[in-house]
C-alpha cells in the first residue's frame, strides 16, 4: 500500500527559512501520525508564491537551493516532493525536487510558464521539456507543475513515458468559480489519460492574492475521490493501492458566496499576520461597505483585535451613525466618535484666500474625506494597526472615491467586490450571525459628502453600473457589445468614460483580494496617460 | 539616390487616430519637403509603446489594424514602415508593415520579446522567427525591432538572407548611459556582419518612462554617420548610394547630468500634457528637492503654468520660507503662502482624548505632512492643475515620506534620482541660469517636521546611503557584499531593513520618470508581505 500525504500549507513568500521549518515538520508529521511514504508539497514551496522580482536576487536563489539540500538532511524515512527555483546550468527554472536518503533524487522543471493575468513566470524562468520520473513502492510517479496540467497533451505525454500516477504541485491563485474549471480541467486529464492525477494546492493570502487551498485526488475516472477543505491548511493522506487511489473524504465544494467571504477572510488575516500588523483600524460610516469589512475584519481577526472610528460630518445622518454603533456592539469592538467638523473649518479658513470666488465642487468633498484619512492614520501610526479601506470595486472602477481620503490605508478588502456581490455578501454574513441592521442594506447608498447625497446623483444604478463594468473590465467587452447586451448608450458611455479616467486613482490605491477573474493591480497593467477612447468605437 | 526619413516622433499610447494623423502627416512632409523614398517610424508606431493591457482588448487590436491599412490608402509615392500589433492567423505579432502604392506590402513579425525590467511583450506577443525582405532601388531591405537587434546573430542571418541595408523599429526608454550601449551593440552588429544599420527611436514620455530618441545611423564599417537629437521630435533624412549611407549631422551625445535633466523635463512635461492638466502645482519647502522639482516644471510647463504653495509650520526655519521666495520669484512664478498651524492644532485636539497618554512619534511628524497634502491637492482639484510631489529615490528607498502626505501628487518628477545626484542636477541647471540659492544646495536636508530636525538623524549620510541604495536595489548586491565593497554594517543594515520595509509606501507612490537601470513601479516588483529579510546572510 502507497500512502501519499498532500501538504496543504500555508507558506511566507520570501521566507526561506520559516517554510524551511514549516517543511520539516509537516513530512515527519506525515510520515510519524499519518504513516506517509510521500509527501507532496505546494508549487514553489521554499520560497512561497509569488517571490516576484525576489527572484532576481542572487544571494534568495543561493539560499532556496540550499534550502532543499537542508530539507533533505533533515528528513527521512518518506520521500519529499518540494517545490523552489532551482538553479541549473547557469537558467532558472521552476522545479520540483523529490527527496529521498537525505538527497536529491531527481528535479523536474516546469514547461508551461503563465505568462498573463497576474502571472509574470517567463520573467524569471526557463522552460523546459523533460519529463521526470521516479519510483516508489513499484508505482512509477511522474511530476508536473500547475500550468502544465492546463496544456493539452502533457498529461499523456507523461503516461506514455511510463507514468502510472501523476503528482501535479501548485499555486492556483483564488476567484469566484475557479475551483470548477480546475477540477474539470484535472479530471478529464485524468480519464483521457486514464492515470490518477494528485492536485496540491497552496493555501493562504499573499498580498493581492489568495489560494484557496481545496487539494483533490483524481482517479483513472476521472472522478474526484478526495477533496480537502478550502481556505485551511490540511495534511491528509490518500492510499494508493497499485496506481488506484481509495476513496476518501471529499470536503464539499462551497457555494460561490461563502468561498467569496472566506477569500476575502483570509487575504485579511494574511496579510494583517505576514506584515506583522497588532490589529486593525477602519471607518464606519454606517454604510453598506464599511460594515461588510468591519464583519470581515473581526472573522479575520478577532474582535478584540479591531477598533473602528465614527467620523460624522454635517452630512451625516443621524441614521448613520445609529447604525454605525449597532455594527459596533453586535460585533463587539471598541470605537469612537470624532466629528469632523473643526479640521474642515479649519482648512476651510486657511484656503479661503487662495480659493476665493470659485464654486464648490468635488474639492470641499474630497477635504472632508481626505480629514477623515488623516485621523485613521494617525491612530493607524500610533498603535501600529492596519488601516482598512472601504471602497468596493464599483466604486474603484469608476474612481468614486477620495484619494488620500477613503483610499487611505493599508488594505482594501473589498476593492474587486462589486456593489452587488457587497449586498449579497452581507446578506450571507447575516445568515451566519445577524451583524449588519437590515436598514443598512435596505437603505440607498451615500458617500453624505454634501446634502441630501445618494450614489445615484453621480453614477448609473448598480444594477445596470455592475453588468456594464464586468463587461467593459473584466471581459474586455467594447461599447458597441454592451450597448448589445441591452444596456442604454447614455449608460455605457458615462461607465466607460469614469474608467478610463482614473487608472490614476487605481495606481494609488492599496492592494486588495483578487476574487474575480481580472482585479485591478497587477492582473490588469493600464497606462495612465492614454489617447484610448473605450466609447469610441470605429 | 536612395533617401531614407527616420522619423523620431513624439506618439501617444492609445491614441490610434491621433497617431494615425500624425503619421500620415509625417510620412507627407518626408516625401514632400525632404525628398523621401521611404520612411521608417518607431515601434509599435500605430498604438504608442508600451499599450499595456490595452493590447488585450479586441476592439483596440481591431482598430490599430484598420489604422494601418487606412494609412496606406492615404500616403502614396512614399515607402512607409510602421509599427503595429498585428493580428495574424489568430495571434498577436508585435508587428513592422511595410506600406507601399496603398497596400501592405509585407509583415516583419518582432523574434526577440522582452519581458524583463519594466517590458512585459510576451504576456501579449507570440515571437515569430521570419526575415523579411524588400527592395527599393535595387537595395534589398530587411526589418528588425527593437530587442531583435540585442540578440547575437539575428542581424547576420538578415545579411546571410540578402539584406543590403537594416531598419530597426524602437521604443527604447532612457536610462543614464543607456545610449552608450545602443550605439556600442549596434554598431558592432553592423560592423561584424558588414552592413549598414539605421536605428529609429520613439521619444516621449509615458507614464514612467521617457524615450530618448537619438536615433542614428551606423554605417558598414560600424561608425555613426548620423544621429538626431536626444529629446526632441525630429524628422531628418539620410541617403543611400548603393548601401552606403553618407555623411550627415551628427547631434552631440550629451553628458550624463544635462541628459537626465533633459529626460525629467521631458517627462514631467508629457505626463501634464497628455493628461490634459492646465498647469501644474507643487509645495515648495527651500529644501533642495522641490527647489528641482520646480526648475524642472517649470522648464517644463513655462512659468505660467506653475505654482506653488509655501506652507511653514512652526518647526519651518525662516531661511526656508526665504529661499523657497527666492526660488519662485528667480523663475517668475506665482506662489502662495498658507501656514498649516489651524489644521494642525484642529487635529490635534479631534486626536487628543484617542491618543491621550501616549509618546510624541512620526505620528506628529506625518499630521504635519497630511495637512500639507490636502492643501494642496484641494488647490490640484480646484484648478485640474497636476500636483508634483518633491521626494526623491534616497527617501522613497528607505521610506522617508509620509504616504497622503509629501506623497500625496499625481506625479513624482525625482522619484528616480537618488539625493547625491538631486545635487549634481541642481548644480548643472543653476549653470543655465541661477534660480536656485546657494544656501538651498550647502545647507543640512531636513524634513523640518520636529525641532532641529536633520535627515541625518534617521538616515546615514546620503554619501554612504546612496551607493548602499544603489547596490541593494538596483544591483541585487547582498547585503555581505556591499560590506566588502567598504561599508560599514550598521549602515548597510540600517539601510536595508528599510528598503525591505517600505515596500507598502513605494506601492502607492505616484509614477516618477525612470532614469537609472532599475527605477521602482513596473520596473521592481516586490511583494509587500514578505519574509525576505536582505540582512540576514546565510
């Protein structure tokens, strides 16, 4: 009997030897409780996911290969597959090393370098074309690598070689649905192949990213007889008897909101945890926004760990700030309230000369956000906690925000969370434990920069705004398109033309989870200065 | 007689119908008025470089297609090479089409595709490995692009094909020196494969870059025997008997300072402009940074188009406040003084019972910052004026700024130059004309945020941390190494733990003007949470 352990852990990007720690101790707890022959770690396990430009660091490469020949002293008695850059003949490559007697077995190097999306791999990699076997209790294993399973034919290629069982390392970062297509893909390589195929999966936020975890086993079927859970580190072990793997527990597959709000729990928690942070801060304002990240960040962290400010203005509704400390208790966190008003008058006075005779605009409204910025900050600075920022992808699409205003701070959890998912999201939080007062949600939304301020005076209805943004963002959709798929051209036009305006705003914005399939960030890289006119079409 | 146009043009991302005028125009004015047989543009003429994720996006590639065709329709009697994304058997070529009697002629389809530094062409581009050759009066042509020619071998397999002549399309961003190593690497290609070589550059800035121009020509035996401008559009024509380009104006290759003043112009110039902003603003404090920074825009925009605000606190020196009067009133400028003491004391009042107990920190030091910054970002948004922020790449490497504060800005005209050479730029722009005071260049730096403050109480001497700097991030030097290159430790750790530190501050800066090998934004891509500590030997 084959007893293959698949390590779904939670790794530190850059930290050599912490996941070097965190290793050693998951094989032998694999090997001693579970009673492992193999343990199949996560792609690019020594340095964690993604090093980025870490990579290009001489003495960072040095270490993470001596890392593996570490890993591999320390260890025995079970065989390691581990994932690092490997440095060969002078090239980099992503490769997996197996482990075994306390030395380098074999490496294989990773083929299929993603190059898109939030991928930058052919910036640091060679590609290579080998496969690599080896062979443990009569069963011939073969290794891929994340991308590689997405290529027609290399799964074949590997059984044709000789593989009875496949061991795939990755590093599948988060969004809404993935975990399907993934699945899908895996098991129909599996069937047209018919080789069982064993999927390990990172856990664990990493800046704007997030894996998910949920690890799985396909049989020769391609049937899914194991699954382990999303969001959570798991070791578990699955048996092999010859190449046929036994069936096992299956963690059920969440449905898209609750996976949605556990990815956006664990990109706070991570990344409050990895940079070290005590705590966290935000804004309540009563509204929808704040209170769904005021939730997250207390599921994230604690509610001893989380302080929220109330910073009414004139605009304020009193309704707001009821709700605001009905948020407060029912989650039990500590807050205050700070008016805004004498720092308002204060600047009011002190560019009354230089703005003499001109009419009020966005600038008075962008003063009150940007006042409110500089309080959380300044309690942010002091206690060393994590300011949080409110704004949801709605919003950061169409650059309905205040730079240096709500956009100030560390984290923004909800930045690729449409409006609509934001009440869907809330609603799902509230079956779990009622959080946020109903009028919240039923209420229409207002930045109450100015009187009598709803979203609508400046902006399409989120009902027809969300549609035409996913479109013109995330499906690269022309006006001409959406204007097709049913929406007013008065509509399109006025979406489109926020968009474009402010990739500056965006640039400046702090780093939030990734839940859908093109975040803003490093998953879609815009110029600033541009003649490009998406509401012209030719 | 064979006369060929190099049109170094200034183009704009995005901006097909713009660029489309342009070109037509260009190619008119070479026919008609410089006698033209044919004329080469820039890279990707068509879209401007680099287009980014606008590539991904199938009505764009639509568009830059129709463009190409369009403009061989308009210009006839003349050879017109442009450069375009083309869309070919379903793939996207970073593509060089020949124009020729209203039709395309033929396609050279780009070989090498950078994707280092701050290049990302294989995340849109498939590479193709072709020749391609034309011939205009009786000389056989071939066509490269850009990277193509840094490869050993591919301007020898164009000889080997018959080429009598070489045309290379480029969009080659400034650094300091950079055109040392053009120039060296192509006329060594030209020399080793016998054949004359005629490179065409963009110029311009976009965003973070500025493209220097500089084309040249090189003859067979590798001699420059023309070269435009650095920094400045020019369309200029060289002549071909035979194969053999003669003599022409040779434009000087500037030195190094008065080419990096001239890329920080330049830069600051077109981010204005192409982003439509009236003018521009900034805070002047008698310090040496934004004393530059307002000689550059100012050399920039025109006088006219600059203001600046002082805005003393009661830490500001009074020779500050003199010289930053001395500094507007050299160059002819409006400014404004407003002290930002009422805002200061409003929050700290609004802060006091938050924060009561606890020690006076950077938290003080950043109020006073964050004041400023709103005061002048409501001027900004009052006037659509483009607010520069001062900071150079010493303070944006070890973090000394203040994020929403002295940070606050649309653009960063120094965030690439490191403090050591903020003075050397200083120096040589008061050679043209005296507008900065001596005493801003010989007087200690100080933020003035907290009494008597220096930069030398929280930083090594810039002598030693520049040079650090420079190794660490621009280098990937160790931190053991930079010790061996004679530095003291205390000061490279120092140096490095805050380089690691500020990752999160350098994420949410504005875009500044790249002129070093490596500048931060596209260029170096960090995670923030990370584990990777640079001081740490193993």
């Amino acid at each position: 009997m084959l007893k293959i352990a698949l390590a779904q852990i939670n790794l530190l990007v850059g930290g050599i030897a912490t996941n070097q720690q965190k290793i050693i101790e998951t094989a032998e707890h694999a090997r001693d409780q579970l009673g492992a022959n193999l343990i199949v770690f996560p792609e690019l396990t020594v340095t964690g996911y993604p090093p980025e430009d870490l990579l290009l660091r001489p003495d960072f490469i040095k270490q993470a290969n001596q890392a593996v020949l570490d890993i591999a002293q320390a260890v025995q008695d079970i065989d390691l597959v581990i994932g690092f850059p490997e440095l060969y003949e002078q090239a980099l490559y992503n490769s997996a090393a197996v482990l075994r007697d306390g030395k380098i077995l074999c490496c294989y190097r990773k083929t299929a370098l993603p190059n898109f999306g939030v991928f930058d791999e052919q910036r640091y990699f060679q590609s290579a074309d080998d496969v690599c076997l080896f062979t443990l209790k009569g069963q011939a294993i073969a290794l891929t690598i994340c991308e590689d399973i997405w290529q027609p034919g290399l799964v074949a290629k590997n059984k044709q070689a000789g593989a009875d069982i496949i061991l795939t390392l990755n590093a599948s970062p988060f969004h809404a649905g993935k975990i399907h297509q993934r699945e899908e893909i895996v098991c129909q390589q599996a069937k047209e192949a018919e080789i069982p195929l064993l999927y390990v999966n990172l856990i664990g936020g990493q800046d704007e990213l997030v894996f998910d975890g949920a690890s799985f086993v396909a049989n020769a079927q391609g049937e899914v007889i194991f699954r382990a859970e999303e969001f959570a580190e798991q070791v578990s072990v699955v048996e092999f008897e010859q190449n046929k793997p036994l069936k096992n527990i299956c963690s059920p597959l969440y449905n898209e909101i609750s996976s949605e709000y556990k990815a956006l729990v664990l990109g706070v928690k991570d990344y409050a945890y990895k940079n070290g942070f005590k705590g966290a801060i935000l804004g309540l304002s009563g509204g929808i926004d704040s209170a769904l990240v005021l939730a997250v960040a207390v599921d994230a962290l604690g509610a001893e760990h989380v302080e929220a400010v109330l910073m009414p203005s004139k605009y304020t509704q009193d309704m707001s700030n009821e709700d605001a400390v009905l948020e407060a208790e029912a989650l039990g966190i500590k807050y205050h309230t700070i008016a805004i008003e004498p720092a308002v008058t204060a600047f009011s006075g002190m560019l009354a000369e230089v703005l003499a005779g001109t009419k009020r605009d966005a600038t008075e409204e962008n003063i009150q956000a940007r006042c409110r910025g500089i309080l959380l900050m300044a309690m942010s600075n002091k206690q060393g906690k994590l300011l949080l920022t409110t704004g949801n992808k709605s919003e950061m699409s169409v650059g309905y925000a205040t730079l240096y205003g709500d956009m100030a701070g560390g984290f923004a959890p909800i930045k690729d969370v449409p409006k609509l998912l934001v009440y869907k999201l809330a609603e799902y939080r509230n079956t779990l434990s009622e959080v946020i007062p109903r009028r919240v949600i039923t209420r229409p939304p207002s930045a109450e920069l100015a009187p009598d301020q709803v979203d609508e005076d400046s902006l399409p209805p989120y009902s027809v705004l969300d549609p035409i943004l996913e479109m013109y963002v995330e499906q690269d959709k022309s006006a001409a398109e959406i204007e097709q798929a049913g929406f007013q051209r008065v509509d399109v036009v006025r979406a489109i033309l926020l968009v474009d305006r402010n990739e500056y705003k965006r640039r400046q914005a702090p780093p939030g989870v990734k839940i859908t399939p093109r975040a803003f960030g490093r998953d879609r890289r815009y110029p600033i200065a541009t003649g490009y006119k998406g509401v012209i079409d030719r």
